[in-house]
C-alpha cells in the first residue's frame, strides 16, 4: 500500500497503516529482487500483525476497491482480509452472481 493510494481513500483521515512498512502488507521481496522465501510459520505471523491494523480502521473503501480486481490479481493484506479471504469471497460472489443468472 502507498500513502498516496491511502490518501485518495481516506484524504481528510490518517489511517493506521499509513506509516508502516510494505513489507508488512505484502511480503519480503522475491528472491529474485534480494528477498527471500516467506516461511509458512512467518506469514501468518506477519499476516494476524497487519490484520490488526485493519480492525482499527474506519475505511472500508479499501476492501470494496480490492474486491473489484479479478482473483489473481489479490496480494498482500489489504481491506482487513488476506489474499486468500478475498480470492474465495470473490469466488463465492461469482458464484451467487451465477446462480442468480440461472434462477
């Protein structure tokens, strides 16, 4: 997340991200760009600790915007859920949205 994407959410409000480091969101870089390979163990640490910042914060905007990008394009901790909360909300969402084309 950058501070000018959290700024356009929320311009008149500081939000508790805002001056965290990405990594928090996101992950080490790849090994391919100096970083390494995330342990599993490490992650859901990383991943409860960002969570934790999202349960303080009054701008659900951020989720909505999330949710509109398609399921493989969802990294990182952001709108308070991980990458895999949104990839199966929106599989559930396109779901319903199915069904009811059906009905």
């Amino acid at each position: 997340m950058t501070r000018m994407s959290l700024r356009r959410l929320a311009p008149q409000r500081r939000v508790p991200c805002e001056e965290t480091s990405i990594e928090l969101w996101y992950g080490p870089p790849e090994p391919d760009d100096g970083g390494y390979v995330e342990p599993p163990d490490q992650r859901r640490w990383r991943e409860r600790r960002a969570l934790q910042y999202c349960e303080s914060c009054s701008v659900r905007a951020t989720l909505e915007a999330e949710l509109r990008r398609p399921a493989h394009h969802q990294w990182g901790v952001r709108g308070g859920m991980t990458e895999r909360e949104r990839r199966a909300l929106i599989r559930a969402r396109l779901r319903a949205q199915a069904d009811q084309a059906v009905s």
